[in-house]
C-alpha cells in the first residue's frame, strides 16, 4: 500500500505504484487536464513519474510560476520543433527559458527575417493543436549529457533539454515569437502564458521596460520586473541579447521609464532609472523605484 500526503494534509491510499498523472485523475478530471508537473516529497517531476513508495505529492499547474516556467520550456522545444521542419538547414544550438518567455538559438545557413516569425508561430500552432506528447526518455548509456539536462521526445525528434515538461503539446496555447537576432547564429525569442487573457495583458503598453546589459543579469533583471508588478506597475522586461544601445533606442520611442540593470546594479541590488526624454534619475533600490513609478503619471 502507498500512502499519498496531498498539500492539504489530507492522505490517499493506493494499492499500487502510480503515476504523478493518475494521482492528479483520482482527485478529479480538471485537475489532471490542467496538470503540466508533479512534486513529489520537493522536487518537480514530469507528470508521468512513478511513485513507488510513501510521498508527499502536490500537482503543479500553469497557474504558478513553476508551473508556467514548466509550460515556456516546453515553448521552447516546440520552437526547435517548428524551425527545423520549416527550415531544415537550421541546427539548434540551445533553448532555453528567459523572463516573460523563451530563445533558441541556431545555426543557420540562409538568415532568417523578421517576416519568417508569423509562419513559425503558426507552424508552433498546428504542433500544439495536433497534441504530441512530450516524454523522457533514457540517455543511451554511450552519452554522457550535460549536467541537469535530460532526453526528451517531441514527436520524432529527441531533445537534449532541462526538465520536467509538459505532458503534451495541448496544454500551450497562449504564446507569440516577437524578435529575431544574429545572421549566421541566430536567436529566435518569444512569451508565453498560461491562457491567453494573459497574453494580451503582456502586449498592452507598458510604464517601464527592464533592460539588461547582457545575459548575465538576466535573472535579477526579471525579479526587478516581478516586484514591478507586485507593486502595481506595468512592467515588462527586455533581455534579449543585444547591444544595450539598441536596446534602449527602441524603448525610448514609446516607453515612458527604462529601467537599466548592469553589473554594478546587480551587485550592489539596486537599479538605474530614466526617462525616454533621457533624463537620468540616477540608482535606486528597487523598493524605492517600484515606489516612486506607482506615484507617477505616466
């Protein structure tokens, strides 16, 4: 017998080994149609990981920021996916999940364009309409892969990617390609959410823009972005990696406040801040800022 500790506290008695997904089936239908992870006793699993012994199991939806990092991974892969059967010169060089979204990156010999970002979301649209699962499978034992990545199987094809994903493709839905960079190593970008009111939340216009200088402050850039939001303000945040000059010039055609993060800032915890005007406000905490751009008017 298998005892299940669900989050409430609340235990579930099954007979045999079981898998995250059946567990999320046996408390009801919605739960298992929404589940995109499972964590057992801590740790995030694909959903059809078995439990084999006593557990502390909790089901993971797109509706928390696991949940929704899980679904933009995912993302990811689909993107690969569609890219390489619409252009089979590209060869993937990475993926991975960033901010709001998602990259890959290739190496490609013919440049893609911006016009070419339409036709592969809509091919990303059909593989998620079509419903291909996503599964884990075994790493022959003649490779040695990369720390934390895992062989995954979407339709014919395997990836070399972190995990858990999600069960099948149907689950992401509200997702868009918004930028392309490079010439002959090219980075797609896009964002994805977890349905797609969501989504058109992100498009609207924003207040401020997070920009980093570079990958490296990818991740504090997005946590500045996060406790933006918490404090009420639109924010979104730019991380791609291009020239910060560029960056900034685009932003300052329509955004009101850049918000500029680089080393210094993200050592010392706090941010730059400027108008579109180019007026400097100089380096605030970020308690300070979220503050300050909830009082002013836009």
């Amino acid at each position: 017998m298998i005892q299940i500790t669900l989050p409430d506290g609340s235990l579930r008695e099954y007979d045999q080994p079981l898998s995250v997904h059946e567990v999320a089936a046996s408390i009801g239908p919605g739960l298992a149609n929404a589940a995109v992870a499972g964590r057992v006793n801590g740790e995030l699993v694909d959903c059809e990981f078995m439990i084999k012994a006593d557990a502390r199991v909790s089901i993971v939806t797109a509706q928390e920021p696991d949940g929704l990092e899980i679904l933009r991974r995912s993302c990811s892969l689909m993107l690969a996916m569609a890219v390489q059967q619409l252009h089979a010169h590209a060869q993937l060089r990475t993926g991975s999940v960033l901010g709001d979204g998602f990259y890959c990156e290739f190496d490609v010999e013919r440049p893609l364009t911006p016009s070419d970002l339409p036709v592969i979301e809509a091919r990303m649209q059909s593989l998620a309409a079509t419903n291909h699962s996503i599964r884990r499978r075994p790493i022959p034992s003649s490779t040695t892969p990369p720390d934390d990545l895992s062989l995954y199987r979407l339709g014919d094809t395997d990836y070399l990617a972190a995990g858990p994903h999600v069960p099948t493709t149907k689950v992401v839905q509200a997702f868009a390609l918004d930028h392309i960079s490079g010439t002959l190593q090219q980075r797609i970008y896009g964002t994805c959410w977890s349905n797609h009111q969501e989504l058109q939340q992100w498009r609207l216009p924003p207040k401020v823009v997070v920009v980093s200088m570079d990958d490296r402050q990818a991740s504090y850039a997005h946590s500045v972005t996060e406790h933006l939001r918490r404090s009420g303000v639109h924010a979104l945040s730019d991380l791609r990696n291009e020239k910060v000059r560029y960056k900034i010039r685009q932003h300052s055609q329509t955004v009101p406040y850049l918000v500029v993060i680089g080393e210094r800032e993200k050592a010392g915890g706090f941010v730059s801040v400027r108008s579109r005007d180019g007026e400097n406000f100089g380096r605030m905490k970020v308690e300070a800022v979220c503050e300050w751009l909830g009082q002013t008017e836009t």
